[in-house]
C-alpha cells in the first residue's frame, strides 16, 4: 500500500510535467475502447442469437455506471490520489473484458452484460475523471489544452480498437470461440498499457504549484484561481446546475446527429438529385468522428486564450444556427451539410473536453475530479436524452409517411431550443460566493484541506502536547522518588 499512498505519488524535484499527459492518454485509449463496442453487435447477435436491442445493453449499462461510478467515487479518486485511481480503473475495466470472454465462451449474454456492462462501467467512471483532475493541476497555466489532450483520447480509442478489434475478429472467427479470444486478448493488452499511466501518473509537489501560481499573477491575461470550493459545497452553488444544464443540454444536440449520422444523412438527400449511398454514409461517421476528436482539443485549448464562457457562447450560439441551416438549406447541398454536422460534432466533443477547465475556474482545484465526476451525471441523462428525440421523432415520421429532411424538423427544433438554454445557462454563471470557499490550508501536496481535516489536525496536536506534559510529569516525579 505504501506504492499506492497519496505521499508517494508526489513528483521529486526536476520532474518533467509533461510525462503526465502520456500516463493520461494511456488510461483514456484504452477505455474509449467503448465507442467501439458496435464491432460486436453483428457477431454478438448471429453467434448467440440475441437482438439488437439486447447487443446495445454492454455499452449502454457501460455509460450509466461510467456516470454513476464518478459520481459516487469521485471524492474517493480525489483522497486516494491518481495512481490509486488509475490501478482501480486498470483492474476494473480490464475485469470487465475477461469476465466479457467467460460469458462469450460460456454462452451466457447476461455474463456480458455484468461483466462489460458493470464491472467495466465502473473502470471507465474512474479512469475518466482521474487523469483529468490530475492534468489540471500540472497546467494551471494551460487547463484547456490539459484536459483536451487527454479527453481526446477517449475519443480517439476507438480509432485504435475498432480496426484492431475488427482485425482480431477476422483472425480468430465470429463464433463465439473467436469473439472470447478478442475479448481476452483486449483485456491482456489493456492491463499491460493502462499499467504504464498507473507508473508514469505524479502529483504535483507544494513547490512546483506554488511557483506556477507565482508566474500566472505575473500575468495578468492568465485566469487564477485563489479560492477551492469543495464537492459537497459545490452541488450546493448555482455555477454547478447552470453548468450541468449547459453540458446536459450540448451533448444532447451532438449526440443526437451522431447516434444517427449514417441513416440521417441517407434519408436527407434521399429525394434530391444527388442521393447519398449507404457506402458513403459510412464515410460520413467517420468524418464525424474525427472531427469530434479534433474538437476536443482545438477548442479546449482555444479556451484558454478567450475564456470558457466565451468558447461556451460558441458553441451553444454559433450551434444553434448550425442546426438552423441544416433545417433551411441543408438538403440543397451534401457538402453544406456535412460541414455543418462536423462543426456540431467539433462541438459536441469540445464540450467534454473544456468543463473540467471550466469547473477549475469556478471552483478551484480541490476536489475537482469529484465535481467533475457529479457533473458527468449530465452525460448520462444527455446519452438517453439526444438519441430518445431523434429516433421516436423519426419514427413517428415514417408512420406518418414523412420523408426527407421532414423525419429531422421537430427534432432540429427542439435542438435548438436547447441550445438556446444552454446558452442562457452560460450567460448566468458568475463567481462562486466565497462562503463556499475552502479555508486556506495545504496539505503535504500543496492542496487544500478541509475543515474537517484542520480540526483533526488540531485534534492530534493537542493529543502529542498532553502526551508530552504526562511524560514530563512522570519524569519529574521519577526524579523526585530518586532524590529522596
């Protein structure tokens, strides 16, 4: 355990900041393994004969506990520290997948499902949230560009896994032999990768923070954070609702287009001059999915030279009147509409990538993985939300025998209005009152302590004076009996 203690984890004198973004991407491709969990449905479907709705339930339990895991965890991952985090997270999403293998090889889907579902669902909560919050930390100066780097790889493993699974599935078979082998092999190669993050990860020491702190008052274009707001005081302010409906209401519109990219772009252009094959249609997800891993770190990283609110106003406003050029002229042209999908999109993954910035900004350092962990419960709510509208909408639709970009228009409608909220949402953050604030006391990390753990500091002094004075008395009268 002491490996794992927090004191340990501390970075000597000299230590290299820029060894910790590879330790976070280590973690982040290896669980955006996720996003390329439909590799598996087909196989899944035809080698155990279940249906499609029943193939999506690894993934879909995978991003409820992933939301729920940060929530409840979040304080945790903050108190034990990154490398404590990041073991936890190795052992539980890589579990997941050998469990995952069991279940395949023994024919048994429900196996799957808890293995991959829960157990790996709750190695994506914390191995999301830990490496962030430690970023942060390391780049005061450069928060956006931080977070970007390492929430751009989630985005971007499935890049790594869907050729690599789809590969091994070529090699090994679709039966059920050769999908547990994928599995297994996924599970060892992850251990080993995610291994070296859980080596790598550091925690800034009290001197390095404390002259990073010293340069970013020198400037004064550079935002500083003097105050820290704890988890449990931070669900008590406006800032962190306000916040919740602008991510909530932001993935939401991304996610609605990108759960339905290839059918979506196909019915669009299906009764124009130039319809759109189901061939190209694919090409279409995959530019959205590129572009979704761009924006996390082209325009977190911009953040950091306008400001979060400001990058926030475009992506809300700037939106907003994406969706409501895909309304007005967005079957007109193939090239309009998949440039404006892919700016959404930039947005949809920019919007990951810059709250935890965001939330740096308004609430401190302290305990900003735990806050971020409660915050992502707007994803989980977003991940349900956005697909819901468009897919019912479209449905009743086609029932109605609507066609075209007819199926889209309420949904695009309701988008917008969305946005719009969120965009009002932003508007009305402000500073966080300071009697949220943390008291101005530092641990052993340069981080802040709670007032909790100021009294019982307090406590123990007052615990080693007493002890003191009794053995001073004892000696005293020992000294005494001598003498006499």
């Amino acid at each position: 355990m002491g490996f794992l203690a927090r004191e340990r984890q501390v970075a000597p004198p000299g230590w290299n900041r820029w060894l910790v973004p590879p330790a976070a991407l280590a973690i982040h491709l290896s669980i955006g393994q996720a996003y390329a969990w439909s590799v598996f449905k087909t196989p899944l479907e035809k080698s155990l004969g279940i249906t499609g709705t029943q193939s999506a339930l690894p993934f879909q339990l995978g991003i409820v506990m992933l939301g729920l895991s940060a929530a409840v965890l979040g304080t945790t991952v903050e108190r034990r520290g990154p490398r404590w985090a990041m073991l936890m997270s190795t052992i539980a999403f890589c579990s997941g997948l050998l469990i995952s293998a069991l279940g395949v090889w023994a024919g048994q889907y429900w196996v799957v499902v808890l293995g991959y579902g829960l157990v790996g669902g709750i190695g994506l909560g914390i191995g999301y949230i830990s490496p962030v919050s430690t970023l942060i930390k390391w780049f005061p100066d450069r928060p956006g560009m931080a977070t970007g780097i390492a929430i751009m790889g989630f985005g971007g493993g499935a890049l790594i896994a869907s050729p690599w699974s789809t590969s091994m599935l070529s090699a090994f078979g679709s039966t059920t032999s050769g999908i547990g082998q994928a599995f297994l092999v996924h599970g060892i190669a992850y251990a080993v990768f995610m291994s070296l993050g859980v080596l790598l990860i550091r925690l800034p020491s009290r001197e390095f923070t404390a002259e990073k702190e010293a340069l970013l008052k020198a400037k004064p274009n550079k935002v500083t954070v003097t105050h820290n707001v704890s988890a449990n005081n931070a669900i008590k302010t406006p800032q962190f609702w306000l916040l919740w409906v602008v991510l909530c209401f932001n993935v939401t519109a991304g996610i609605g287009i990108l759960e339905k990219a290839a059918p979506m772009l196909v019915d669009f252009f299906k009764e124009s001059s130039t319809p759109v094959a189901a061939t190209a249609a694919t090409g279409f997800v995959a530019l959205l999915s590129a572009a979704n891993m761009a924006g996390r770190f082209v325009w977190s990283s911009t953040s950091d030279v306008v400001g979060r609110k400001n990058i926030y106003r475009l992506y809300l406003g700037v939106g907003a009147l994406l969706y409501l050029v895909l309304l007005t002229v967005g079957s007109t042209s193939t090239p309009l509409f998949v440039i404006a999908a892919m700016v959404i999109l930039s947005f949809y993954g920019a919007g990951f990538a810059t709250v935890p910035a965001y939330l740096r900004d308004l609430f401190g350092t302290y305990q900003v993985g735990a806050i971020h962990g409660r915050l992502l419960t707007a994803w989980s709510v977003a991940g349900v939300l956005g697909p819901l509208i468009v897919n019912a909408i479209a449905d009743a639709g086609k029932k109605a025998g609507h066609t075209g970009p007819d199926l889209y228009a309420t949904s695009f409608y309701i988008m917008i209005a969305l946005l719009v909220v969120g965009f009002v949402a932003n508007e009305l953050i402000k500073p966080v009152d300071p009697k949220f604030h943390e008291p101005k006391t530092a641990d052993e990390t340069g981080e802040p302590t709670s007032q909790a753990d100021d009294e019982n500091t307090v406590a123990k002094w007052n615990e080693a004076e007493a002890a003191d004075v009794a053995e001073s008395a004892e000696k005293d009268d020992a000294e005494g009996v001598v003498k006499k």
